[in-house]
C-alpha cells in the first residue's frame, strides 16, 4: 500500500487551469449581503471570530479546501495533494468598506476582487468578509476555481447555510495531511496508471457493445452536440458594443427585483421563469444598443445560457442553450413570445431540470449552480454573452444566526465578451449580478438602468395582457 495519497483532477478540471489567460480567469465569485444580527459588535464591526470558527467546522466536509495543486512530471498534468502547511488566515480575508458603505462601495470591492488571480502555489479559493456595510450589514464575498468546485461536491456556502435561526459553537477537527508523493514517486506511480488505461478502454467497449441502446443514445447526442456546434461556427457571433478584447480589470453591478413579479409575468404569458429572465436582458440589451447609436433591428444577438440536464437536484450535468434574443422586437410580449418559443425548441431536444426542483427545497444551491453552468464557458461556442440562472431555495437561510439578504453571482467572462450576466433567486427576490470588462463597458450603470426598465415594462406589459377586455 503506497506511503503517500494524491488524486488526480479529471481532463476537464485540468483545462480550467490551462484556459486561463491573464485576462480571463477559471473563477466563480458570489456576494452575500447579510444582517449582522448576533455577529454585530458595538463597534460597527463583525465578529471575526466567530465566523472563523464556523468556517474552520466546516472544512472537514470539503477536503479540497485544503488542498493544492501538484504536477506530474513531463506530462504536466495536475493532482490533487493535502497541504501541509494550510493557514485559514490566508483564506478567510477581512476588510472593511470605504465610507460611507453603501451599495456601490460594495460593487467596487467585489469588481477589484473578482479582477485578481488565485494563487495555485495554495488552494484554491478565498473567502473575504466585507464590513462597514450600510443598516447593519456584511457582505461574504466568495471566490472559487472552477477546478475545485467541479470535483468538490459541494461548496463552502451550501455547508455554512441553514434555516436555523439560532447561532451554535461549531467546534472544528483535527486535521492530519496526508503525505504527497515525492516527485519521482508521482512519476512512477503514473507511468503504472497509464499502463492499466488500454484494458480500462476495452472493458469500456465490451461494456457498451453490450449494449447497443446506450451505445445508439451517446453516438446521437455527440452527432447532435456537433451539428449544432458547426451550424453556429459557420455563422460566427456579430460584432456589439459588448464584444472585443476583454481587459484585466472589471466592473460589477447588482440589481434585485420582485420573484412574485417575476411569477405574474410567467403565468400571464405562460411561459417559464428563464423566458422572463431572458426577455427582460433582451429588452435591456435593445436600450444599451441604441445608446450607443446601434440598430437593434441589424443585430444578431446570441446569448449562451447554462441548464442542468435532468440527472439530479444539483445540476451535475450542464449543457448549454444558444437562444437568439429577439432585441429587434419593440413590443416586450412579442419579445417574450419569440424567446418563449426558443427556449421551447432547446427543451425539446434536451430534458432540463424544471427550477420548482431546486426552489422548492430549503438547501442552498445557488452558488455552486452557478459555478456548475460556468463550465460552459470552455465551449466556445460563438454567443455574445453568457446569462446563468441560478434557482435558489425561497425560505429564509442564515449563518451563525445573521439572515442572508441579498446573493449575487459573478460570471467569469470568456475572452470576448463585455458584460456576463448572472442571475439568483433566493426569498422572493431574483438577484440579477453583471460583470463587465472595465473598459469594454464603462457605462454599466446605464445597462443596469435599461435592465431595471426593461422588466418593468414586462411586468405592465404583462399586466395589460392578462386583464379582462371591456364588456
């Protein structure tokens, strides 16, 4: 029995790491805003304390946070090892905003954040807690590889959150590293590996010629995946004022609205909760167009959208949606019934996981659901921008007895793309977060503006639809 323990990252964690560029990074951030509660001190600030014991509980249950990265010799390719000289002070990040706290304080900090790379000489994921907020409040603000979020299981958030009200004394254990290979026994040690990877692949084919169902299944979702993959290739994505070379640095904006809003607008138009989503980014995309004197009627504006194939409550499997957003049409229930029947299509040909799923239930999903849609961004499939949504559970949750607010997500931006949108639904509100390159958009207030009036619009558009007609 060998001496040391590694793990290796799968292919598809490993081209995380090898994607990112200096502009463009492999991480998912999420903000939280909460009411400090019992974690207010008379001074205005948080107890620190108190919130590091919480997180130090909970590290026994997510391994990989205290994990880094080693590499295999020649072959290059990174494994998992326990890191001995883990420091949670490195990890978990205090600061105070600047005066006089407010909101847009807040989006700054969280833009400076999310601009700046994790360090893989450590693991991978940092937490910053953010005081000084306005009415009592702090912020977490959360930031992960994807490379760990994808073999994690689960997330920091989804551990630290409950519906309980009350604080406790989390009490945290002992944790032992487990040696790491030296250098050459990793090399011996995966030389071995390899060797066993042919029989691995014959028993995989003896496996599917058994079974000429599934081999059919698989052979007609890769031809699928692939004629639409080359359908949207030879008709690449067209030139916005959201698309160019992406900087290094960002901007970030949050944006709340009414769920029961959200609601009335899908049942009166009888669709889903994504065409709400979608039609109002498409109506905010058709204000910011033509301030910036572009047509929306010459536009071709394709967003890619993130869904969790039907395989289970957290969204495991993800596939991706290209939908066409009509931003050309004036009318905003014409615009939701042009996206209604696009989504409709995408359904048809890939089972979804309905959100009722995932709001109905009283566990904190949003943030790795988030992370789980980012994977998408390795597609690269020619779209202008990527909108995640993220459903989230409806009932109050809390940490050590403070209530969460307010949840916002990041979505990492692919090497072209201006602004990403993310979108939150937690305790009846749907948290819209847009991320945007610094200099590519440096007018995002105004697409938060056009994004505000554009589901307003919906709403009384709505509204309007599903009243009576005179007698």
């Amino acid at each position: 029995m060998p001496r040391f323990h590694y793990e290796r990252l799968s292919d598809r964690s490993a081209n995380y790491l090898a994607s990112e560029t200096p502009r463009a990074f492999a991480h998912a951030s999420s903000i939280q805003v909460f009411e400090a509660g019992p974690l207010a001190r008379e001074d205005g600030g948080v107890d620190m304390a108190a919130i590091r014991r919480a997180i130090e509980a909970a590290l026994h249950r997510l391994p990989r946070l205290r994990q880094e990265l080693l590499w295999i010799p020649f072959e290059q390719h990174p494994v998992w090892v326990d890191d001995g000289n883990f420091n949670l002070a490195y990890h978990l990040r205090h600061t105070s905003l600047p005066k006089p706290g407010g909101f847009a304080q807040l989006e700054e900090m969280a833009a400076r954040i999310m601009a700046q790379r994790l360090d893989r000489a450590r693991p991978l994921w940092e937490c910053w807690v953010l005081e000084g907020l306005e009415g009592g409040r702090f912020a977490l603000l959360m930031k992960t590889h994807h490379c760990m979020i994808d073999e994690a299981g689960a997330d920091l958030l989804e551990v630290l959150l409950s519906t309980n009200p009350e604080t406790s004394e989390p009490e945290a254990r002992s944790f032992t590293p487990r040696p790491p290979p030296s250098i050459r026994e990793l090399m011996v040690e995966e030389l071995l590996q390899q060797a066993r990877l042919p029989r691995s692949a014959l028993e995989r084919l003896r496996r599917l010629a058994a079974d000429p169902d599934q081999l059919a299944r698989q052979l007609r979702a890769q031809a699928t995946s692939a004629a639409e993959l080359l359908g949207y290739t030879l008709r690449p994505a067209m030139d916005t004022p959201l698309n160019g070379l992406i900087g290094p640095h960002r901007r970030f904006k949050g944006i709340s609205v009414s769920l029961d809003d959200a609601r009335a607008i899908r049942r009166a138009l009888q669709g889903k909760m994504v065409d709400v989503i979608l039609s109002t980014v498409a109506g905010a995309l058709r204000g910011y167009l033509e301030q910036h004197l572009v047509s929306p009627s010459a536009v071709d504006f394709r967003v890619g959208t993130p869904v969790g194939l039907a395989a289970g409550r957290s969204g495991e499997r993800m596939t991706e949606w290209i939908i066409e957003l009509p931003v050309w049409e004036k009318d905003p229930v014409a615009r939701f019934r042009q996206v209604r029947e696009a989504t409709r299509k995408q359904a048809d040909s890939r089972s979804a996981v309905p959100a009722r799923m995932l709001l109905d239930g009283e566990t904190w999903f949003g943030s790795r659901l988030l992370s789980l849609g980012a994977r998408t961004l390795e597609s690269h499939t020619p779209v202008n921008m990527t909108v995640i949504n993220a459903p989230g559970t409806q009932v109050p949750l809390f940490f050590e007895g403070a209530r969460l607010l307010e949840t916002y997500g990041q979505v990492p931006l692919r090497d072209d793309h201006g602004l990403g949108i993310a979108v939150m639904s937690y305790d009846g509100r749907l948290f819209f977060g847009l991320n945007a390159d610094f200099d590519l958009v440096p007018d995002l207030d105004f697409f938060g503006e056009a994004l505000e009036r554009s589901f307003e619009e919906l709403r009384r558009a709505a509204g309007a639809a599903q009243a009576p007609g005179p007698d």
